[in-house]
C-alpha cells in the first residue's frame, strides 16, 4: 500500500481507501475517486498539483489531496495488501 501523492507519472494505481475527514471523502468520492477504481497518474512532481486519470476524467489534486488516497499498484494480487 502507498499514498497517491507517491506514485510515479505514468502508473496505474487501484484506490484502496480514502483517509480523512467526512467532508474531504465526500468531496473525493463526488468526484469519483470510489474504493476499487482505477487511477492513472498522468503528472506527479515536486512542483504543482498531481494529474489524474478517473473514469475518463482529468484531475489536478493538490498534494495534501493526494496523500489521503490509500492506493496499490494494479498487478498487486494480495488480497491483504
């Protein structure tokens, strides 16, 4: 398990959980950042926001964001992980 705020461009990711407040899950799972879907980081460096792929729609998401979504990668089979 990582946070998305780690993942490197170009990485296809799973979403495990969301971890933090009511208000910021909502808002995630609003714009459809659901458990068990699959993200694609389009850019991720130091230096402005984390780009991402969900459903066919494109995110910029600060990386405080980005640390809240619990991810692994899509070729994991560990159940567990």
């Amino acid at each position: 398990m990582s946070r998305l705020n780690s993942v490197k461009s170009g990485k296809d990711v799973v979403l495990l959980a969301i971890d933090g407040g009511q208000c910021c899950e909502q808002r995630l799972v609003d714009m459809g950042f659901l458990p068990g879907e699959t993200i694609h980081v389009i850019t991720n460096s130091k230096i402005g926001p984390l780009v991402c792929l969900v459903k066919g729609s494109k995110f910029a998401l600060g990386h405080g964001l980005a640390e809240k979504l619990v991810v692994k990668d899509t070729w994991c089979n560990d159940p567990a992980v």
